[in-house]
C-alpha cells in the first residue's frame, strides 16, 4: 500500500513539505512523490541533515525516471515491487551520494542476472553510465546485480 493510501490524513503535511522543500531547497518534486517526502522526513530526522534528503530524493527521482522511460512504466505504487525498488533505490542513493558500494556478489552470480533479465540489465546498466556522468560516481557490477533484480520485478508487473 502506498503511502498516501496507508496514512491518508498525512498528506496535507506531506504537499507543505514540497512547498517547503522548493523554497529552502530549490528543488521541485511532483506531488505525486509526497511518498517519497515521508520516507526521507523520517531519515532527515535521524541523520539530520535536509539537504542529504534532498540529494537522494532528487537521485531517486531520476532513476524511476529513466527507469519509467525505458519500459513505458506506469507505475503501481501500491504494489510490493515497487516499494521494493523505491528502498533499494533510497539506499543505492545513500551509498552513491556517501562514495559507498556494494561489493559482495560473485561474478557467476551476476552472470546469471545478466542472462536472465536482460533488459533490466541494460536499464540497470545506462542508469549506472547516468550516475557516473551526472555525478561522477562508479556503480560497482554488484550494485548493477541488485538494482536489475529490482527493475526486473517492477517490469514484470506491467
């Protein structure tokens, strides 16, 4: 269940928090995202710091973008999937934005994502050429693994 949908009377904090965000931030989320502004309210408050959850909502926002795009998504938010895919992504930014990685997968493992999933793959893999020009940032081969796991999923649903 989405988070709109789970915690209706929420939402009028969520849409002032994107107004917030915009003025102190000058970033501009649709309001379709207040899911993701409850997410990282909640993670700013532990860690915080606003404008590291402004970095990982923005990079977050790109991949289900390019993610979107590849496979003409409509996506259901509501769905396991793709809150799947929206934690992943959520920490796969952490760690992109902290110079962190994922290293512990075994080649013949990915081999074997690559293989089965092919354009999760591929999607995987232009978002981690994304992330390198836009932030001058490497995705390690088991960060791919793991993020193609995820698309694959979300593309199954559709």
């Amino acid at each position: 269940m989405g988070y709109p949908a789970a915690l209706p009377e929420r939402v009028p904090a969520r849409e002032e928090a994107l107004t917030i965000i915009d003025k102190r931030l000058g970033v501009q989320l649709p309001k379709d995202e207040v899911g993701f502004i409850a997410m990282h309210l909640v993670s700013a408050q532990m860690s915080g710091n606003m404008e590291d959850v402004a970095g990982v909502t923005q990079l977050m926002r790109e991949m289900l973008q390019l993610i979107k795009f590849q496979f003409s998504l409509n996506y259901q938010e509501e769905s396991l999937s793709y809150q799947r895919l929206v934690t992943h992504l959520k920490f796969l930014s952490w760690r992109i934005l902290e110079h962190a990685s994922i290293n512990d997968s075994d080649e013949s493992l990915q081999q074997a994502v690559k293989q089965n999933y092919p354009q999760a793959w591929q999607c995987a893999e232009r978002i981690a050429i994304f992330i390198g020009l836009q932030y001058q940032r490497k995705i390690s081969p088991a960060e791919i693994m793991f993020l193609a796991i995820n698309i694959e999923r979300v593309r199954k649903e559709h």
